[in-house]
C-alpha cells in the first residue's frame, strides 16, 4: 500500500511510531496527483510548495513529539472555504480572482489541529448542481469511470478522496452536496445537524441549509474529522452552543436493539434495481448486526424537491446579490453604465446554472408571488421537519439509499435540470429539516460503480450516525476496491 | 378650495454604539475613506452577521420613551436591491416583525396636546457612501458607514402642518438625545428625516396621493420643503392637474423640490427573513431592565422643574432642551439654591458665551460650583451684580473658581462704612452746587452723586449701602 | 403557463442579469418547467402551519458591543476590479 492510499488513523499510527514522516506523506499523495489529476481533475489549484512547507513543519513537529490529531495528514478543501491569502473561486468566473483576506473557521480549526492542506477542489459552480459539470473550471470525473459523473457538488473533495489524491476532504451540503457525491465515489461522507459546524467563511448558497462536512476513507475517519470541525462558533448567529462529544467513542460499539426506521416513500419507482438491491442487502447488515428494521412514513417525501428547488434558490438569489463588478472578483470590461456593469459583469461571470437559480428564486420572492412559493414552501418544510420528528420518537435512525442511481454520465442531465435537481430526491429532506446524515458505501453494480446506503439521525445525534455506520462498515465487510486508473 | 394637509415621517436615527449593527468595525464619523471596514460589512462571500445586542437595548430604550409595544419576539429580513453603497446587495432591516410597534409622543402646541402616532420601530443597518467625480462619469464608493446601527421610526399619517412636523421631529430628536442613543447631528446624518405628504380637501374622507420627500438635512428644511410641497400640490388640484405618486428630492439652494425619476422604477424589495440571523426574543424581564434604565424624559422633567424650582415656563424650556444643561442648572440650584437667579446667570452670561463659540454646556469651562459660588457671593454682598458679569467673564476664559478672580483683580466690594463716608464727605464739600439743586427737589442729581461715588471708589462700592449713606448725608 | 417570457425578463432585470433573447426563451420554457412541477405543493393544505425559515431553533444571538480590527483600506481594495485612490470606482450613478 502506499501512503496515500492510507487513512488518517492509520497514518496516525505510523507518524506516532515514527516510520513515516509527513513529508513522505504529502510527497506520496502528490505523486498520485501527477500521475492521475490530469483525468480526474479533482483540484482547481494545488497548493504544493505551501503543503511541503508544512509538511517540513510538522516533521520538526512530530520530533518534538508535538503531535496533534491531524498532524501531517494531507487534506482537500473544497473551493467553497475562504482560505486566507489563496485564490477561492467557488467553481465561479465571478470569483476566479479572489483572495479573501480571512480564513474559514473549518479551515482554522484543521489547521490548528495540524492538517497540510494539498488544495482547493473542484465543484458545480457555487454547489449549484449534482455532477460538478457546471464548474467554470471544467468538470471533475468520477475515478470509477472517467466517462461518468463524480456527484455533485463537492465532486472534486469526493474524487480526490475516491482517487487517493489526498487524505479526507471538507466538501459542504446544500441538498446533499456531501453524501450523493461520497456515494456515487464509494467513500464515506457526512453531512453534519445544522449549526453543528461553523458556516463562518463558507461562501453561502442557500444559507439555512448549507453545511460543512467531511470525506473520508472509512467511518472513524470521518468521527476523527469531526472531531476536529464541529463545534460552536461565536462569529455564526445559527451556530449552537451544544457539547461535542468525541466522535472517536461511537466507534465499534454495537447497535443491538436499536430501531431503524426504513421510509417506504423512498423505495419508489425509478430507484435503479441494483440501487435497490444493494439497500436491501445492507438492511439484512443491520439486522444481522442486532439493530431492528421497521417500515415507516415520511408522509411529505414527495415534495421535498419542489421544497427545495424554492427555498434554496431564494436564498441563493439574495446571497449572490454581492457579485456585482464593484468590491471584488470578476467585472466585465468596458462597460460604462452602472446597470450595463451590473448585468454585463454577472451575465458573464455566472454559468447558466447559477443564473437559473438566481432566476427562479427572484421569481420566487417577487412581488405578488412571495407567499404563494417562498411561504408555501416554508410552511411545507415545517411539515417535513415533522415527518422527521416523529419518525424519530419510535427511531433511532434512519436507513434509505443515498442516490437513486449510480453515478451517470457526464452530459446525460445537463440540459434537463428538472431531472438534475430529482437525483438528490434522497438527500434533500436531511437539509430541510436540519438533521445529520451520512453516506456508507454499500457496494457496487455489476459495472463496478459505487453505491452508498444513507443513515439519517435527529438533531445533534452525530454520535449515532458514526456508531450505525460503523458497525454497518464492520459487519457488511463490503469488499475493498480502488478505483483502476 | 380649502384643504388639509397630511404628513407622516420617517426618521432614521444612528444608534450610538462604539460598533457597526453586524461586525465589531467602529462607527465613528470621518475616517479615512473605506478603513471602518472588514469581510463582514465589505459583503465578502462567506462572512456572516451577528447582532450587536447594545442595538437591541437603544431600540428597546427609544421604543419605551414612545410608548410603543415591544414584541416578544422580532425578526430580520433582507431588502433587496442593487445600488454601489449597498456591499452584499441587500440592506439587513425588518420587514414582517419589527422590534417595536403602536406608539405615540405627545405635542403641546398653544397649550393644546396633540398625540401623534408611531407605527413602528425597526433596527436595520445603513449603506456605504457615493461621491461623484465633477468631471468624468464615475462615482466613487467609501463603505466606512455600511452597517452602522440605525433605528427606522415610522409615524402615522398624523400630522397637520408643516410646523406640527417639525415640532414632532424635535420632540424624537430631543428623546433621542436625552437617552444618549443617539447624538442628533442631521449635518452628519446622524438623524435624518424623509416626509411623506398629501393633500385632501377638507372634509375629504380618503387620503389624496402623496410624495415621498427626502434630502432635507435640518429641522428648517424639512419645514420649508413640506410648505413648498403642499403649495406645489395644491396648484396642481387646483388646476385641474394630478399629483403623482413619487420620491422628490429637496433642493436647499433653490427651495424647490424636483422628482427623482431615476430611481422610479418600481420597487420589488423581495424581502424575506434573513436566514443568517435568528429570532429575537425579548422577555418581560428584559424589557423591565430597559425600563428602569431610562433617564427622566423631557415631558417629566419639565413638571418638576416648574413644580420644584418655580420657575416661568420659557425658562423651564430653555433649560430643558438639553439634558446636559438641565443637568448643569440642577447642580447649581442644588449648591446655591437660588434657582430664579441660577436660571437667569445659567440663560443669560453663560449661554451668550457658548453660542458665541459655539460650543455645548458639555465644554464650558465654568464649572457649576463655581457659578454657585458666585451666585453666594453676588448674595453675600461680596461682589455686586456689576462686578459679577465681570467676574462670570473671566471664569469663562480661565476655568478659574469666582474666589480666585475677586482676589486677583482685587474686586472686593467695599463694605466699610466709615471709608464711604470719607469719600462722600469729599464729594458733597466739591459739588456744592450739585447738593443745592437736589435739597431743592431735583432728584435726578442724585444719580449724578452715586455716578461719583463709584468712580471714586472704581466701582467697588457696594451700591446699597452708597445709595443709604447718600441719601442720610444729603438730606443734611 | 406559468411564467411568460416578459416576466422573464422582468425577474432578470431585477436580479441583474442580462439576457439574450434566445436566453429568454430557454428560460422561459426551463422555469415553467420547474414551475409546473413546484406547483406539487398546492396539493397540500397548510392553513395554519408556521413557515420554518431556519433548521434549528436558536435565538438571541449577540456579540458585544466590542470593537476589533478593521482590516484597512489597502486590504478593503485589494481584490476591487477598479480602484482608486482609497475608493471603490464604479461607473456613474445618477441620483
């Protein structure tokens, strides 16, 4: 094996007994990035000369037996992260020039706890879609099948972790951002309760619904990460001021009679028969593993999308109000009239993705039709947050597929975005209510494409997510495969 | 045609805080251009707001002195539209559910009261600031002010006349200052006023259409451009013409109000709740806290005033116009306990000298011990009134205590009996004539003796006593 | 239909977008799309219902009324398309 293809607590180890150093580390992680970025294109920009020297760093570090939880570890952010002093575009010609001046929280507390950051990963342009094609940079391919789509939007974290281009990666979730990517890459992903992780500097697409999450190798990767991120965060008004417990603790604890509630709504036509066939397979998992299968109703599943498809465009049509040509980013050239430079600059700074959405959810707040969608879709939400509320009196989680298909391919939905914004009819839900979930890999279909099964949790049970999933990973003993590149 | 006339106001006030409404940059006035700034009020992607809870409190303050209700619980929302000052696209304000609503203040105008209406009160945060280029077609943008705190004090289309607007508009401003939420500067738009007026014949039951002022940056010019506009309205109705609905700019230089066309197209503010920015809920403890926080308002203080120092009406107003000053006049009183004569010092010599430099009560480098002081002094027959406005002068100019002045300028008045004498005895043995004249009834001439008596003693003789003795010694 | 092309226009006018006239058409026929299938949710009653605008019940956050750095205006500027002097620049904007 080589050091890439490690996970963080393996390599943990290693450092700890001295038989690697994280120059080693980053160096193998960067040779894998020569060898196959140039077909997956997972990265907008690499950060290659900053990671050796914080890789050179942290090994003066590990002498002085200063090791924190992430020292050494090579990790991809998201290009939606605001890095201090280093480009972060979004995906977005409107952004391809900006350098914030401040850091993330997410990216201060993993570099406090010692992260070497490898890059900035590719994505649907301001998470904006569920194949990382709307990318200004270019799509990201899905190292499975290089034809295919990685998931969306943080295709690039999900194919660089799947590719072993580095270590774990943050990606965020919108309406499944994480966990459909995470699923259609084979890895694991999670998207954490609203509020668990700070949103400071994440640059907002639909902001009562974004949040910030890992991928990983495996289920104690992803409890390491999020022992790491999670937490409150003054500069936030919607962070919460809840305990963390650690993570790491829910590992390999059993989930003996536990009750897991499976949603008929999302065993419905159009979910791939393997799809199918796979969820059905890791139930039996569950059972086997002591934990009960009981059906339930989420009675609203169904209008999740149309939901979704209002709140998240509204929202997104105000938060991308501030790409106008004046303090930053992208301004068209030689316009002479304020209105020209406002609609000259954002025509061609956004993708026609972004510009949809910014379309619709005007459309949405206009006058005269406020409350007959953005209210509407309110007041539906509160309906679906309660289908969750009391699914999970009797439950302890939820289990429903992650994605209704496997990864398609590139090109198949882009000119049908109704048909696009169906593949996150699983994952949506989760962010309209605010709760965790997470995606596991639970196989492969006969072409050797990945499948995720998808456990969802109330507010704040993170902790029960990692002890499900875990022992979903243990017990299913899904076969270890790399992606052939 | 005899019409009435309608106006409602909307006034914004800067909250008085050391920080912005959403990031800890300073609101101070004049800095250099676009360095009060940071990622949060730049409108830098990712950025998000927190409240700034002292805003909550001066909202909450005002909202009490105005007798409105405090909701229990409010929220913010987004205004959104495009415009260069406006850094994120939207304006954070409240829409649905301000922090405040059904208030009023009470006007006293000829001894009649007159309760005006407040609708609402809001928090939301101000834009940034354009300056245009005189030669080439470009503006410039300083964000200094984008987020500075600002309350949204929304009347009732309550008000009559242009002078009841006015009095309604000083009656906030003076609340305002009196509960140091805010410091009143319209020159630095600190308090800022837009009008809303219309016309109706009398009788008329609906409201007529009205227009939107803006730009008047004093109390006289919200007054002269709400005359120009209810005379500009009623030309229209009255020839046959019809007053459109729009915005008007106030041109001071000219005193006309012309239409602001450019910013007419219609308004879709698309407002909705802030997702960045969660409820918030105020419970009746809080509000009780607020409340025993308030200061005594203007309308209290007035009654006691009249009620414990009895003095007349106009004083009472001058006095209390400014908290400060009334603060001043109390502490005097209360050392000399000579409030008639406090209050006429206090009006009279020492506000001469401020509005002459300009200056406020806050900079007078008098202190009120040392005005009471001299009042003592003035009492005690130390010095006399003559010599005091001298004395009051000098404790203007040097800061120095009244004790201080008399020693060194040697004002002590004279109060020896025996050396006026003598200098009276002198004057009478030199003005013989003068003395004839005044035995033969011409009492005129006695002014003439006090005259030199003074100037034999350089004005220091006590006058009392001067006036006694002559009239004992000239009546032989 | 549910929305008409000079609505379209309208709404990308007010989100500041320029369109083309073949962009027009796309969206329009794209929103009444999307549209047609949001309309899903007129099947449900929710008379009565409290909209839910965030995913979590916090409230009453505050900071302090405390001051911290700015970051100045070198790096206010810093990423402005145009500059000049210690402003912003933009094209003219008329009152």
């Amino acid at each position: 094996m080589e050091l890439n293809q490690l996970t963080i607590h393996e390599l943990q180890e290693k450092i700890k007994n001295n038989s690697v150093t994280a120059t080693q580390i980053t160096e193998s992680v960067f040779s894998r990035i020569d060898a196959v970025e140039e077909r997956v294109h997972s990265y907008i920009r690499l950060m290659k000369e900053d990671a050796l020297a914080a890789a050179a760093k942290a090994d003066v570090d590990i002498k002085k037996g200063n090791i924190k939880p992430l020292t050494g570890i090579p990790i991809a952010l998201k290009d939606i992260v605001c890095t201090k002093g280093i480009t972060t575009t979004c995906g977005s010609r409107i952004l391809h020039n900006f350098v914030p001046p401040y850091n993330s929280t997410v990216v201060e507390k993993l570099r406090s706890a010692g992260a070497i950051f490898i890059g900035k990963a590719n994505m649907d342009e301001f998470a904006m879609g569920s194949s990382t094609e709307t990318s200004y940079f270019g799509p990201t391919r899905n190292p499975w099948d290089l034809e295919r789509i990685p998931g969306g939007s943080s295709g690039g974290s999900a194919a660089a972790v799947a590719a072993d281009e580095c270590i774990a990666s943050i990606g965020s979730d919108t309406g499944g951002s994480i966990r459909q990517p995470a699923a259609l890459c084979g890895i694991v992903g999670m998207k954490p309760t609203y509020g668990r992780v700070s949103r400071f500097g994440l640059i907002a697409f639909a902001s009562s619904l974004d949040q910030i999450g890992p991928f990983t190798k495996d289920v104690e990767d992803c409890a390491i990460m999020m022992n790491i991120i999670a937490g409150y965060d003054p500069k936030e008004s919607t962070s919460v001021n809840a305990e963390v417990p650690d993570y790491r603790q829910f590992i390999g604890r059993d989930i003996k009679s536990w009750k897991i509630g499976i949603p008929k709504e999302y065993f419905i036509e159009g979910v791939d028969p393997e799809v199918n066939a796979a969820i059905k397979k890791a139930i039996r998992v569950i059972e086997q593993s002591g934990g009960q299968c009981v059906e339930i109703s989420l009675p609203h599943t169904q209008y999740c999308v149309a939901t979704y498809y209002i709140i998240a465009p509204a929202e997104a049509s105000s938060n991308l109000a501030r790409y106008d040509g004046v303090k930053y980013g992208f301004r068209a050239a030689d316009v002479r009239e304020l209105l020209e430079m406002y609609k000259i600059t954002r025509m061609q700074g956004f993708g026609s993705e972004v510009k949809r959405r910014i379309m619709i959810g005007t459309y949405a707040l206009s006058a005269g039709y406020y409350d007959a969608y953005y209210k509407k879709a309110s007041q539906v939400r509160a309906l679906i947050k309660h289908d969750f509320d009391e699914a999970f009196k009797p439950c302890d989680v939820i289990l429903t597929p992650t994605t209704p298909t496997p990864a398609f391919k590139i090109g198949e939905k882009t000119d049908d975005p109704l048909q696009m914004y169906l593949s996150d009819v699983f994952t949506i839900s989760t962010n309209l209510a605010g709760i965790p979930g997470i995606s596991v890999p639970c196989g492969f279909t006969s072409r050797g494409l990945p499948i995720g099964v998808q456990f969802l949790a109330g507010h704040f049970e993170e902790g029960k997510l990692i002890q499900i999933a875990s022992a979903y990973e243990k017990n299913a003993k899904i076969e270890k495969r790399r992606p052939t590149l | 045609m005899d019409f009435e006339t309608i106006i409602g106001l909307e006034v914004h006030a800067q909250m008085l805080t050391d920080t912005k409404i959403f990031c800890g940059c300073s609101t101070k006035f004049g800095a250099a251009p676009n360095s009060h700034t940071c990622p949060v009020c730049l409108g830098m992607p990712g950025v998000l707001p927190v409240l700034n809870k002292k805003v909550v409190e001066y909202a909450m303050k005002m909202a009490l002195a105005t007798n409105c209700v405090i909701n229990k619980s409010c929220e913010f929302a987004r205004k959104n539209y495009f415009y260069p000052d406006l850094p994120k696209g939207y304006q954070i304000s409240q829409y649905a559910y301000p922090l405040a609503e059904h208030g009023y203040v009470l006007l006293e105008t000829n001894g009649e009261q007159r309760k005006i209406g407040i609708t609402r009160i809001h928090m939301e945060e101000d834009a940034g600031k354009l300056l245009h280029d005189e030669h080439n077609p470009v503006s410039y943008v300083d964000l200094n002010r984008t987020g500075v705190p600002l309350i949204e004090i929304v009347s009732e289309p309550d008000m009559r006349s242009p002078e009841e607007a006015a009095d309604y508009l000083k009656r906030l401003h003076e609340i305002l200052v009196y509960l140091e939420i805010c410091d009143g500067n319209m020159e630095e738009g600190s308090f800022r006023c837009d009008a809303n007026v219309s016309i109706r014949p009398r009788g008329q039951k609906e409201y007529g259409t009205r227009t939107e002022l803006k730009n008047m940056n004093s109390f006289r010019n919200v007054q002269r451009a709400l005359e120009y506009e209810i005379k500009r309205q009623q030309y229209l109705v009255e020839n046959g013409e019809t007053v459109v609905q729009e915005t008007r700019l106030w041109d001071d230089a000219q005193g006309v109000t012309s239409s602001m066309r450019s910013k007419e197209e219609a308004h879709d503010y698309r407002y909705f709740p802030d997702p960045d920015l969660v409820p918030i809920m105020i419970d009746d403890a809080w509000v009780k806290k607020i409340n025993e926080e308030l200061p005594e308002l203007p309308p209290a203080k007035r009654e006691r005033f009249i009620k414990d120092y009895q003095i007349p009406a106009y004083d009472v107003g001058v006095l209390t116009a400014d908290k400060a000053l009334a603060l001043y006049y109390e502490e005097v009183v209360k050392l000399c306990n000579k409030p008639k004569v406090a209050s006429n010092w206090l009006m009279g010599d020492v506000m001469r000298f401020l509005n002459e430099d300009k200056r406020s009560i806050r900079e007078c480098p008098i202190k009120p011990e040392s005005l009471a002081d001299m009042i003592k002094l003035i009492e005690e027959g130390a010095i006399s009134g003559k010599m005091a406005k001298e004395v009051v002068e000098d404790m203007y100019k040097t800061g120095k205590s009244p004790q201080e002045i008399i020693k060194e300028k040697g004002l002590v008045q004279i109060t020896d009996e025996g050396e006026l004498v003598k200098a009276i005895t002198s004057i009478i043995e030199a003005n013989q004539a003068q003395v004839v004249e005044y035995r033969g009834g011409k009492e005129k001439v006695f002014g003439f003796f006090v005259g030199q008596v003074m100037k034999a003693t350089k004005g220091k003789a006590n006058p009392q006593l001067v006036n006694e003795l002559l009239k004992k010694m000239l009546a032989g | 239909m549910k929305i008409s092309s000079r609505e379209v226009e309208y709404v990308a006018h007010l989100a500041r977008l320029e369109v083309t006239e073949k962009e027009t058409e796309k969206f329009t026929a794209q929103l009444n799309d999307i549209l047609l299938y949001i309309d899903k949710l007129n099947e449900l009653d929710t008379k009565g219902v409290e909209p839910m605008n965030h995913a979590i019940s916090v409230t009453n956050a505050f900071r302090e009324d405390k001051m911290l750095d700015s970051i100045g205006t070198e790096n206010s500027l810093t990423n402005a398309p145009d500059a000049r002097g210690e402003f912003f620049r933009v094209p003219k904007v008329i009152d």
